[in-house]
C-alpha cells in the first residue's frame, strides 16, 4: 500500500494497487456470474486458474478458502461473494472469517448488537 493510504489496524484498503494486485483473481470470480463457469471451476479449479492467469498467492489463497488471504492477494469483497457462493458460504460465513469467530458467534454478535 502507499503511505497516502489510510492504515486501519486489521484491514486491507481496497484502493488502486490492490486493485492492479488483484485483477485476475476479480476477474476470475467475476466469470461466476455464469452456472457454466461455476461448474467448470468445481470440474478443474486447478485448470480454471490457470486460465485466469492467478499468481501463486492468488491460487493458494483459492485453494484454502480463507477470504482475509483472499483480500490479502488483491480480492474484492463484491467479486468474492460470487466465489464464496459456489460453497453456499453467506455474508455470515466470510464475516466469521474475516472475526476469526465461528458462524454461530458471529451470529450471536450480530444479534446482540442489532438488539441494543
């Protein structure tokens, strides 16, 4: 990041560097707008991959699934929603994540706090 970027302990800004980083890994979760692209990534993920032309930060980040290295390697919240559904994972899901908490504390926290 540059120094102009703001630093915000615990995030990743997503400004026009990480936007460079990370076109071909949006790229790619963009493509999952498509079934048909859906279903060829669970076919060959490996191969889809390639396609796109991901780096190995961005492969590995794909392959453990992990959204905070997923925005590490340059991934936009908005494309990698279109990723995380092809496991059926939610808003829920990545923001237990990106708390290091499990789905149902998470919940909980978001209860407690819509609640107050």
């Amino acid at each position: 990041m540059t120094s102009a970027t703001p630093q915000i302990p615990g995030t990743t800004p997503f400004d026009g560097e990480q936007a460079r980083k990370g076109y071909a890994l949006n790229k790619m979760c963009f493509s999952f707008n498509d079934a048909a692209n859906r279903e060829a990534f669970v076919a060959d993920e490996e191969g889809y991959m390639r396609r796109y032309g991901l780096n190995e930060e961005q492969a590995a980040a794909i392959r453990s699934r992990q959204v905070l290295q997923l925005i590490a390697a340059g991934g936009n919240a908005y494309y990698l929603a279109k990723f995380a559904g092809i496991f059926k994972l939610d808003m829920q899901d990545i923001g237990a994540q990106q708390t290091g908490m499990s789905k149902q504390a998470f919940q909980a926290k978001l209860n407690a706090a819509a609640f107050q």
